[in-house]
C-alpha cells in the first residue's frame, strides 16, 4: 500500500513538474515573440491606486507617442490581460493598456470591499484610470475598447465625459441583459426540443424564463446555451483560454489562481445588477464620439446577444458617425476567434478616425 502511494505521489509530482516546464517554455516563446524593443517603446506591468482599491494595468507599445488605447475587459471578472499577447501586433500602431479591474485577476484581492462592486464604482474607476493615462502621456484624449461586460463600463463612461475619448469601440456590446437571457433560453429550449435533448428540455422548462433569483438557476440555463450553437460554427473552447493564459509572460501561477478567485468573486457580486438593471438603449442613447461597433454573428451569450447590439446601434445617436462592423466566423470573442482581422478592422477604422480629426 505505501509503495503504491508512494508511486502514485511520484507519479502526480511528476506531472506538475511537466506542466511547469510546458508552461516556462509557453512563456518565454511568447515573451521573445511580442518583445519591445524600440528604444521609444512602453512595456510595463504596475499598480495604480483606483478608487481606494489597489489595482494593476499593462502597458505596452513600440512607440509612447501613439495613441492611447485603453481596454476594458468582460466578465464581470474575466480579465483579458492573460490573452493579449494574441493581439500584441496591436502595439505597433498603439499604446496598448490592459487593465485587470477591481476585483478580478490580478486585482483581485480579499481586501476588496464587497460594497464597492457596482457598475458606478467601475465608470469611476474607469474615469480615474482615462485621467491618470492622459495626464502621464501628456494627452487629450483616448481610445476606448471595451468588450462585453466592459462595454457596459466604457459606454457609460463615455456618454458621462466624452471630451476625454478619441473614440469608443463596443465589442460584443453589452445592451440589455434581461432582454438578450431571455432570447437565449427561449433559443436553448427550442433548440433542446428539436434536437430531442428530454433531459435538456426538462431542465430548461423547470428553470422557466428569466430573471432568476439564484446565481445557480443562472448557471444552469447558460451551460444548455453554450451547448447549443449555431450550426457549422464552434466557439472558442476553455482549453484554448487555459492554453493562452498559460502562455502569458504577465501572469504568474499566483496571478492565474487570483484569476479563478475573481471570477466568482466579481460575477456573483455583479450578476444582479449587470442582468436586471441595465438597458443601454434607455441608459445610454447618444454617444458624442465617433462609435465602433465589432460583433461575432454567433453571439449568443446570455450578456450580449448580436441581434440586440445591432438595435442598439441602429438606435444610438452617435453626432460624430458609427460604423458597424461583422465578424461572421466569430461568438463572443472577435479579437480571439479572427485576431487578424479583428486587428486589421480596428487599426483601418481607428486611422479614418484620427485623419478626419486631424482635417
């Protein structure tokens, strides 16, 4: 018994040992692919002071004296700081800052004040962090990128000071999370029920339409959604994330458990209010910045539904023009399921931008 525990336990410690090697040699690739090394350059991982809660940002370019993008990632509590070096080839054409937000990745912290997780804490926090950026760079303005939960945040932000953007770019946009769950279990169970899936389609009709009262009922009713997708097309998978996070030189294996912490932390503290109180149509219907909208046409998460976004588009009054653009063979997530063009859209789009500003 003790020899066979003792080969079992060589036999785990062996693996882990694996794991870290893959995952040292995953790093150092991607630190020598997306290294800076113009003497002009910015690449940094700090803390910065937001709202009373210590909170920590990544900024990287080749050139400091490009424009400033600033992104907010989804969630709430998904940080996407562990899969930018997909999109590093965005660092040639910008200063690119990565933010990982109260509460999640490497921000997460016990110390958080539970009361502080509402979406008005986060514009502020966004809205301090724009000032810090401008000030240190010796700016006017910003762009804006924001995905998901995060274009909540940024849209908000941008309607409240839109003399501190240059631009403001809505992926995956968030509108209305009520509106966009309810569609989705209505898509789930007809789905379950033409499939023949009982077990699913039992499940789904016991949990009922949205909202619900229990985070539990919600996680139910999302993991039949994301089972379902639209024929001929596959989202990104959680190996792909794991891969990508574990490829990342930003994130320590500290950083990456700080990551699962905050997931949880944040969504369960957000959740209510992010799916039963939020209408970007009502809340935010004009925008005085020139609008991006970049959306997967197979988005059908339960936050931001494709079809909803394309309303909110058409509805929003945007004085300083918008433009709406697809991504046919993408969900969710544009700038990891078609990164180049994802790349070759925002920086196309972004110059027009800053040409017709400079006119």
């Amino acid at each position: 018994m003790k020899s066979r525990l003792l080969r079992i336990g060589g036999g785990l410690a062996a693996c882990v040992m694996g794991v870290a090697v893959w995952r040292s040699y995953l790093q150092r690739a991607t630190a020598s692919r997306i290294k800076i090394v113009s003497p002009a350059g910015v690449a940094s991982i700090e803390q910065v002071r937001l709202g009373g809660v210590e909170q920590w940002i990544q900024i990287r370019g080749d050139d400091r004296a490009k424009p400033i993008l600033l992104f907010l990632h989804s969630g709430p509590g998904f940080p996407e700081m562990p899969f930018s070096h997909v999109n590093a080839a965005l660092e040639r054409e910008f200063v690119v800052v990565q933010w990982d937000q109260r509460g999640a990745g490497k921000s997460y912290s016990s110390s958080v004040p539970e009361s502080s997780m509402t979406i008005e804490q986060f514009i502020s926090d966004t809205h301090e962090l724009t000032q810090l950026l401008l000030q240190r760079f010796g700016r006017a303005k910003l762009i804006l990128v924001a995905h998901s939960w995060g274009s909540i945040v940024g849209a908000f932000t941008v309607a409240r000071h839109p003399e501190l953007f240059e631009a403001y770019v809505g992926i995956s946009q968030a509108v209305n999370p009520p509106e966009s769950e309810r569609m989705t279990y209505r898509f789930a169970l007809e789905t379950a029920v033409k499939q023949g899936n009982e077990k699913a389609a039992a499940e789904l009709r016991r949990l009922g339409e949205p909202p619900y009262k229990n985070f539990s009922d919600y996680r139910m009713m999302k993991g039949w959604v994301h089972r379902f997708r639209d024929a001929g097309y596959s989202e990104i998978s959680p190996w792909k994330f794991a891969r990508l996070a574990l490829s990342s030189p930003a994130y320590s294996w500290s950083d990456l458990m700080r990551l699962v912490l905050g997931m949880h932390f944040s969504f369960s503290r957000l959740w209510q209010e992010v799916f039963y109180r939020t209408d970007m149509i009502q809340q935010a219907p004009e925008l005085d910045v020139p609008v991006y909208f970049f959306l997967g046409r197979h988005d059908r998460t339960v936050t931001a539904s494709a079809a909803i976004a394309e309303r909110y588009f058409n509805e929003l009054k945007a004085p300083k023009g918008k433009h709406l653009s697809w991504f046919e063979k993408s969900g969710h997530w544009p700038q990891l399921e078609e990164p180049e063009k994802f790349r070759t859209v925002l920086t196309d789009k972004l110059a027009k931008t800053n040409l017709e500003a400079a006119q």
